[in-house]
C-alpha cells in the first residue's frame, strides 16, 4: 500500500504564493497537492506531520560542497559521502553534488566512483545528484585551495575515462576558459549536456564571452578566484554580471564576498540567476582547529578557513546559514533566499523538472524551518531523515 502523508498547518512556500494554513501531501517519494487547507481533502489514512508556527519549503540543493562534519569528498569512499549526506540534511539540503578538487588522475577516479555508488546505493541523508568537477583544468594564477601540483591542462582522454567511471553521473565541470584545450573540453561537455562552468580563471571579458559560445552557462563562486572588474576590462566578474546566459554561484558567508558586492551581484543578474552554494569543506559543523582542504592543511578559526598563506580555503557555512545570511546582508525576503537555494540550483543543472519547488508531481524534498531559518524536519524523497 502507498504511504500518504500530510504537513499540516504550516505556511507554505510555493513557485506563485505563500500559503498561510497550507498543506502539503506526499505520496512515498512524490508530492501530491500543494493547496490551503480549506481547499484541500485530507485523506483519512495520511500520516500527519504538524508544522504549527513554521514553515514549509521546498529543501536545499547545494551544487557545490566539498565536506563537512570532518569528512571529505576526495577521500573517496561511499562512507564519507554518506556522512556528509547526513550532515548536510541537518541543515535543511535535500540534494547536492559532492564537489572534488584538482587531483591526481586515480583521486579523481576513486572520487567519481564513490558518489555514482551513493547514487545508486543512496544515503541516509541528502540525495546525490551527481558529480561537480571542480578543476583538475583551472588557471594555476588563480588557485585558491587547489594544489598547483595537480593543476593540468584540459586532457580529452581524462574526461572521457572520468564521465565513464562515474557512469555519466558528472553534471558540473568547473574550468578556467583562457587555458588551451578548454574550447576542445567545453565542447565534449556539451554533447552530453553536462554543465560548463567559469571558475579559477584569469580569463579576460571577451575570452569568457567566446567561452559561453562554446557552450559555457555557469560560473563558480562569483568574486572569488576570478579575474575581478576593471571599468576597460571587465575580467570574468564583468561577464558574469551583465552576459544573461551565465548562472551565477554566490558563496554568502559574509567572509568570501563582502555584502555590497553581493548586493551588486543580485541587482545585476537578477534574483533568479544567482545561486547559493556553501563551497563548505570538512571543517564545516567542526569545532576551530586545524583540517585538510584535498591534501592541504588548512587552519580554521572563528569559523574562517584559510591555508597557511592566509587564503581563503573553503567556507564553514551551511545551506540555512547562506540563506540567513542573504536575508538580513542583502535585505531580501525569505522567499527569494529560499528560491536561490532552491529552484535556481535546479534549474542550473536541469533537475528542476522533479526538483526545486514544492508543486504536485515533484519529489517530495521539504523542510520545516522557522522565520530565522532554523531547521526543524528534514524530508528527502517522502523519507523523513533529519528531526531537531
Ligand atoms: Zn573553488
């Protein structure tokens, strides 16, 4: 038999309208009706889950997360991605890509192997959707926490033997456009659709213009590890701002971008372009202390992460937390926070057909969050798997 069940009492979020008393039913992993509660039917068997005083979201789709709770994605065994699926669900994400970074060949490979297997096996939190590649293929003048040693030109071969091993599951490839064989790499991603996005790169504007010609849509961690905006060359920052066709992520911990230039980010590209990632590597939901970003050591104090060099090596921050933040630095509605965490994500990397919002024949991914964005109920797949 079906398990239905009802979220009662709740104010909903939805794609139109926020719904006061509204109610959500989900039948096993799929939503069924999104309507108030004096428009709907309740059926008699559902099971009843009581969101007095709260509200009901559509869950977090984090597109770029690196670790968490001490555990990190280039260790490479369904265990720790398992892990971090769990922690990431307590904090309001329903799905993500595990996120890798520039590594060796074999680390790459274990990596990829590792989340198709939590793919196919799935977790005990957040479900996986794939794979972000963040680099081997980057422009070593714009580092950030990747180790110069692993930084390589684009190789054919590579990215063919990487899409096989993760069995096609890679959906974001994050590359440095200016580097030579990135037009050869944007071009093979994009015979199979797989998402070609502008990050550590020193790339000029009009080399990130041709870029998106060759089928470039997306851009990492807008600001940070980019060439920055000069009034007579915009740099990467200057086409991610006004070139429509790019999505933007936006890492709002308050410590990567300052918030003028997050503000400067949403008014530009509009709020349905710009998308929240947490970028968040093991240390996140750690006590300070000293971690590893890949095979680097990093050292995390107040919650700030940085190498020895003082770089910023990864955020701290989880998805309730970037949300927050965008709220009360840019001064948005929560809506419009959740939407950047939500439907945006899933219409970058096109899942937003089952995914992204809380609307009949979705998955039924939903929290239960207060006004502060403080989660309460995680649901993933109709399946309950975080309660505060
Ligand atoms: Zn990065």
């Amino acid at each position: 038999m079906r398990r239905i069940t009802a979220i009662r009492n709740g104010t909903v979020i939805t794609p139109s309208k926020t719904i006061k008393n509204g109610v959500v039913i989900f039948e096993d992993e799929k939503i069924i009706a999104v309507d108030r509660e004096t428009d709907i039917r309740i059926p008699k068997r559902a099971g009843i889950i009581d969101a007095s005083g709260k509200i009901v979201a559509p869950g977090f789709i984090d597109i770029h997360v690196h670790g968490g709770r001490g555990r990190d994605v280039m260790e490479g065994s369904y265990e720790a991605i398992n892990e971090l699926a769990k922690f990431v669900a307590s904090h309001g994400t329903t799905a993500f890509l595990p996120t890798t970074v520039s590594a060796s060949r074999g680390d790459l490979l274990n990596a990829v192997k590792a989340v198709k297997a939590a793919m196919e096996r799935g977790t005990e939190g957040a479900e996986v959707l794939g794979v972000h590649l963040e680099g081997p293929y980057i422009n070593p003048e714009k580092l950030g926490a990747h180790d110069a040693e692993y930084v390589r030109l684009p190789s054919l071969d590579e990215i063919r033997e990487l899409l096989e091993a993760s069995s096609h599951t890679i959906k974001i490839v994050t590359l440095a456009p200016e580097v030579k064989g990135s037009k050869e790499l944007m071009t093979e991603l994009r015979k199979f659709g797989i998402v070609a996005s502008v990050g550590h790169s020193n790339a000029t504007y009009s080399e990130v213009v041709k870029a998106i010609k060759h089928g470039a849509t997306h851009a990492a961690h807008t600001f940070n590890e980019m060439r920055g905006l000069h009034h007579r060359e915009p740099g990467v920052v200057g086409a991610v701002l006004v070139q429509d066709e790019l999505t933007a992520e936006l890492i709002s911990d308050n410590i990567h971008v300052h918030p003028a230039a997050m503000k400067l980010l949403i008014r530009t590209k509009g709020t349905n372009k710009v998308v929240l990632v947490t970028d968040a590597a093991q240390a996140a939901g750690m006590p300070d202390g000293e971690y590893k970003v890949g095979k680097k050591d990093v050292v995390v104090r107040n919650g700030v992460c940085r190498l020895e060099s003082g770089e910023l090596a990864g955020s701290t921050i989880t998805m309730d937390g970037a949300v927050r933040n965008v709220m009360k630095s840019v001064g948005l509605p929560l809506k419009t926070a959740i939407e950047m965490a939500t439907i945006n994500p899933a219409v970058t990397i096109n899942v937003d057909k089952d995914k992204g919002s809380l609307e009949p024949g979705k998955d039924a991914d939903i929290i239960i969050i207060d006004k502060e964005v403080n989660v309460y109920v995680t649901i993933v797949k109709g399946k309950v798997v975080y309660k505060l």
